[in-house]
C-alpha cells in the first residue's frame, strides 16, 4: 500500500473526531454540563460546555462515521475498509467523536483551574485537546482498529498529517464560526 494511501485512510478514519467541536459550536446552549457549580471559586467547566453540545457533537459524528460508510460503498471503493458498515466498527466512531468532545472539556477544566475565563484563548491547548482526546479514547477502545489506522507502519505518516492540518484548520473553522456569529472570539 502506498504512503499516499495511508494518509487518506488516516484522514477519512479521522472526521468522526473533526466534526463533533463545529456542531457543539452550531447547535450547543442550554444547560451548562457543570450545571454552574463553582470549585476553588471558579467554575468547574464554564457555560461553553453544555449539555446540548455534549449530545450534538456525539451524535454527529456518530452520523458521519456511518455516512462514511455509505459513500464508500459504491463500486466496493477500498474506503469501506476504513468505515465498513457494520457494528463491529461502532466502538471506534464513538470513541473518535466521545473522545474529541471529552478532551475539549479536559481543556476548558484544564483553563478553568488556571483561572481563565470561558473563551480565553490557549495556543495548542485549544486546537489539541479534542485530538488528544479522540486519539487516547479510540486508542483504548479499538486498539486494533487504531493502529491499523493511525498508530501503526504507514499509518503513522497519516497520523501526522492529521496533526499537521489540524491547527490551520481549527483556526480557519473558528475564524469562519466568529465571523458568522457563532463564537465571540476568532480562537
Ligand atoms: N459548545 C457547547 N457544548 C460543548 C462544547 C462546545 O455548547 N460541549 C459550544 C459553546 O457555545 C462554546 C462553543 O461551542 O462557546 C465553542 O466551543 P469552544 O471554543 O471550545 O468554547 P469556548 O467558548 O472557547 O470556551 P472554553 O474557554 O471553555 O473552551
Ligand atoms: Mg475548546
């Protein structure tokens, strides 16, 4: 297999942990998951993490990782090796987009005890942590999946093109959701 392969693998295998963070921005609100409570005097999480988003986010990239699937199908395309459309890949696409929500709300904790304020901006911190957290979930929860995919030989290569696009594309994504009105910081 090529190294060129690989790398679309790894992406394609990756938008269920891409999208969730956009939709949580698009369709979140409500109830904040800390339901407002306080620890040391701050919030816990803040009211940018909500429930609403929490449930969107998951459910998207849920859908995505299935849709995947079924635009691989035609014409037996050798995607449907990433996403075939059975349950046995399930574990993987929940992980990828639970993950990526999980490892966004580590990072607003993470702000939130260093005493910053919901939307204050943390280079790295704030374009990585939902990678960081889709990776270390998918990880434990389809291990063989995750190195056939990112961990492993070529897919490695992969992996570190993801890394790679993922922070000018965060910073466009949340350019484009400031100018748009959904996020009142460009970050
Ligand atoms: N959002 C949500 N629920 C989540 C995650 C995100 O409702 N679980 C929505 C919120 O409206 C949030 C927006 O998506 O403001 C953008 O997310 P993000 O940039 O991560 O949040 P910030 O507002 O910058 O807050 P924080 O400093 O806590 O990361
Ligand atoms: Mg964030």
């Amino acid at each position: 297999m090529s190294l060129l392969w690989s790398v679309v693998e790894a992406i394609w295998f990756f938008l269920p942990a891409m999208l969730p963070n956009t939709s949580a921005a698009i369709f979140g609100g409500g109830p904040a998951l800390d339901f407002g409570t306080m620890w040391k005097g701050r919030r816990v999480l803040g009211d940018g993490k909500t429930w609403k988003g929490l449930a969107v986010g998951i459910a998207s990239g849920v859908l995505l990782g299935y849709l995947e699937g079924v635009v691989a199908l035609p014409a037996g395309a050798p995607l449907t090796r990433v996403y075939p459309l059975s349950l046995s890949i399930l574990p993987a696409i929940l992980a990828l987009s639970a993950g990526s929500m999980l490892g966004d709300i580590a990072g607003a904790f993470v702000k939130r005890r260093r005493g910053l304020e919901r939307g204050a901006s943390v280079p790295i911190l704030d374009q990585y942590d939902f990678a960081a957290g889709a990776l270390l979930l998918v990880y434990l929860a389809s291990p063989a999946v995750a190195v056939r995919f990112l961990f492993g030989g070529e897919a490695l290569a992969g992996l570190a093109v993801v890394l790679l696009v993922i922070y000018p594309l965060h910073r466009l994504i949340n350019y484009i959701g400031y100018r748009k009105g959904l996020k009142s910081v460009p970050w």
